[in-house]
C-alpha cells in the first residue's frame, strides 16, 4: 500500500475502493459494473415484483419483528 503511495500512482490504490471502482490488474468487475451491465430478464421481474410485494405486505402488517424490538427497546 506503500508504493502507490510513494510513486504517486493512486489508480493502484483501486482495490481499497473495490466495490465502486475497478479492480486493477486484471481482477473481477466492480460492483458497480455488475449492476449497470445487469440485463432483466423475465425471471428477474419477477423476482423484484415478488419482493415488492412481500415488502408491502409486511409493512401493511405493521413491521413484525421490528416493531417488537423498537417498543421493546422503549419499554427497558
């Protein structure tokens, strides 16, 4: 970690950044990159609007789990 420093060549320090920027040297994609380059497909659609949906069920019932642990949390 050092080096780059040193030498100036900052665009080495990419792997302290990993998710955001590039891997250097021939490592695997960002995370960044995965989503951008993500193609939605049927199946993907599907899986969103699942997600969706059971989110909005649960916060129609009230947020069970974290609800209990917020009043739980008050109450001590």
């Amino acid at each position: 970690m050092i080096g780059p420093l040193v030498s100036r060549d900052f665009l080495a320090l990419g792997y302290l950044f990993w998710p955001v920027t590039a891997v250097p040297e021939g490592g695997t994609q960002s995370f960044l990159t995965f989503f951008l380059t993500l193609e939605m497909t049927p199946l993907m659609v599907f899986e969103i609007v699942l997600t969706v949906l059971g989110a909005g069920v649960w916060m129609y019932d009230g947020l069970p789990g974290i609800k209990d642990l917020y009043e739980e949390q008050i109450d001590s």
